[in-house]
C-alpha cells in the first residue's frame, strides 16, 4: 500500500479528490503528509494510538498493548508488519494500521478468537 493509497483511505475518497494530489508538487505533498503525521501522533482522528506488543504468525497477527489483536490483509501487508516488530508505533483507523514514523501503512481486519 503507497502513501497516496494510505492517505485516500484515511480521508476517504471525496476529501482525497479535492486535494489534486496528482497536481501537487513533492514538497507540498511532503507537506501534507507531514501534518497528516502530526495528527496521528497525536490521536486526532485516529480509532486508536498504541504501540506493538508482539507481531506473530510472520506478520499476519498484530498485538497491540491495549489488547487489541490484528490480522494482515494480504501478505506483503504481513512482511510489513513484520519488519516493523515489537514496540513500534502505531495508530489504527478504517481498517489501516499507521505506523507513525517512519510512515507507512497496512490493511488489517480485527482478529476475532
């Protein structure tokens, strides 16, 4: 998932389309990614700020230290999260975990059991 992906799906398609993102230079969509960082950090806007206890299964479970449990989407979903491991911060919203910095996002359902 690109940032533009992750960002149309944070705004939701109509707000997304205003911005002309195709239309922006690199340092105003720098910009906008900048703020839009700043406000997953701080919880603006986003279902949940937390940090990573555990990542299982190769990245395709996600435990957060609120308790809450994810599972990747797809798998190169699950190799991201992967990578990112134990202790990192996250915020989760419409089905996309944020991790804040550096940014980058993956698609989760919540994990029922």
């Amino acid at each position: 998932m690109t940032q533009n992906d992750a960002l149309a799906a944070f705004l939701g398609p109509e707000l997304f389309e205003r911005l002309q993102w195709h239309r922006l230079s690199h340092q105003q969509r720098d910009a906008i990614l900048s703020v839009f960082r700043a406000g997953l950090g701080a919880g603006v806007q986003s279902g949940a700020v937390s940090t990573i206890d555990a990542v299982l299964a190769r990245g395709k479970v996600l435990i957060c230290d609120d308790g809450s449990r994810w599972q990747a989407v797809e798998q190169d979903d699950a190799e991201l999260i992967e990578d990112w491991g134990a202790g990192a911060l996250v915020a989760i919203h419409r089905q996309l975990v944020y991790r804040l910095d550096p940014y980058q996002a993956a698609e989760v359902e919540l994990l029922r059991l």
